[in-house]
C-alpha cells in the first residue's frame, strides 16, 4: 500500500520530476559524446622508451678520476625527470622533426597508409609524454590515440635524446682535474637507449572514469528530483481522495458526492424508442 501511494506521488508531481532528469541527462549525453568522439579520451595506446644517462668517456679527458661518475649520472637522471626537458617545446619539435626522418621505417613497420595522428603538433607531444627514473635510467612513456602515432614517438625521442639530449642540460659537467693542463678536456653528458620502442599496448585514457561519473550525476539527479518531488508533496494540504479524509479524521466516509459534469456533456445515454 505504501509503495502504491509513493508511486501515485511521483506521477501526481511528475513535472517536478521530468524536467530536472531530463536536463540532466542532455547534459550527460551531450559529455559523453563529445568524449566519444574526441580520439584517445576514453583509450588511447601507450609505447615507452628506456635511456641511460650518464657522462661520456673519452681519453682525451684531463680529469681520470670524474669524482663519482654514479652519483652524477643519477643526478642528471633526476633533473631529467623533474625539469621540464623532455616535455619543452623545443624538445618535442626536434621529436616531430625527427619523425618526418623515420618515416621508412614507420612504413615498414606500420604499413603506408599508418595513422600517425597529430604527429606535427609539438605541443600534443609534449602533453603526451610522462617520464620516470630508476638510478640512472630514465623510462619515457608515451600516450597517444593511435598505436603507429606512439611508437613513432617512443622511437624518435630515443634518437633525438641519443644525439641531443646534452645540450639541454645547462651546465656543463666540470670537476677538478688531477692534473693541470692547458687545455682541459671534461667530460660531457650522454644518452644511450636501451633496447627498442616497446609494442603499443591499450590503457585507459584520460576521461576514462568520466562515463562512470556522468552515470552516478544522473542518479543523483534522479535522486533529487524525487525528493524534492515528495518535499512539494509535503507542503501541499489540499485533499483529494476519501482515502486520505478517512486517514485525517481517523472516522469512515459515509458518502462522497461526485465531481461536477462538464458543462456542454450529457453524461446521460438515454435508449432511443422503436
């Protein structure tokens, strides 16, 4: 009984109901198919590259001790990883660059009608590129919305960090040489990559939880709209049913005079003679 007048409620304040369940789920339908439609929002592929950073050996050097060759490649490996190099600008034009040179190989690779994506853009590189480090090692990771568009990346920043990533670090490595020479040779900064791109493999992409989210708005709308529906409910006093006099009074309803016709109706059907 309970749950019969509940659902007589909702259907008498419906128009409480619908509006704000409807604008709600517009706007959700809307969010979703704007990230449906938008490549690598809710997967996207991501392939990573491994460096080893360190200092360059070269016999020519002044210095034969390098202080603690470990603990300043670990240094660089650092700054690397938290100074904005491999995201700048300048970086991931030299990537983008770079890709237009390594385009036979993305062919064989990939085939020639490969989606390489945005690939010309050095700001969605930039955005796409994430790193970490182990010691010495520095792991660059890249998403992007097509697998051939990552691993292009993943492969050309390993060539440009092998052949340029020390001119992106500032200071030149300079430690007191054991001997005085006239012309003192230090040692410089290097990369080396270590293996080949990894193969693309699917993950979550950036809006990846944002369905779930748009799902649980919609209940709460839902949740909402219903209770303030009952709150409308509430501080309307108008009686409409002997169910709900009987219920009031607590007495029993002897009679009940029915609604007025319309005007303009003959409710009456009277039966046409022979």
């Amino acid at each position: 009984m309970e749950l019969r007048a509940y659902w007589v409620i909702m259907k008498r304040r419906f128009w409480v109901i619908f509006p704000i369940i409807l604008i709600v789920a517009f706007y959700a339908a809307y969010q979703y198919y704007h990230i449906y439609k938008t490549p690598g929002m809710l997967k996207e592929y991501q392939s990573a590259i491994t460096i080893r950073v360190g200092l360059q050996a070269d016999s020519r050097n002044s210095d034969k001790n390098y202080a603690d060759y470990l603990s300043v490649s670990e240094t660089l490996a650092d700054t690397i990883v938290s100074a904005p190099i491999i995201n700048s600008q300048a970086f991931a034009t030299e990537v983008s660059q770079q890709i237009r040179s390594d385009m036979d190989q993305i062919t064989q690779r990939y085939g020639s009608q490969a989606d390489l994506g945005n690939w010309q853009d050095p700001a969605a590189i930039s955005a796409a590129i994430s790193t970490s480090r182990v010691h010495s090692l520095v792991t660059v990771s890249v998403n992007w919305n097509t697998p051939a568009g990552a691993w292009a990346i993943a492969h050309a920043i390993g060539e440009v960090s092998a052949a340029h990533l020390g001119t992106y670090l500032n200071d030149d490595i300079r430690t007191t040489p054991t001997s005085v020479s006239a012309n003192p040779v230090y040692p410089m900064v290097s990369a080396r990559i270590i293996g080949f791109p990894s193969a693309p493999v699917l993950v979550a992409g950036p809006a990846a939880n944002k369905p779930g989210l748009l799902l649980a708005l919609l209940l709460v709308a839902c949740t909402i709209a219903i209770a303030l529906a009952f709150f409308v409910e509430y501080l309307d006093d108008r009686i409409r049913s002997k169910e709900e006099v009987e219920q009031l009074l607590q007495l029993p309803c002897l009679g009940e005079i029915p609604p007025a016709p319309t005007p303009g109706k003959n409710t009456s059907h009277s039966v046409p003679a022979p």
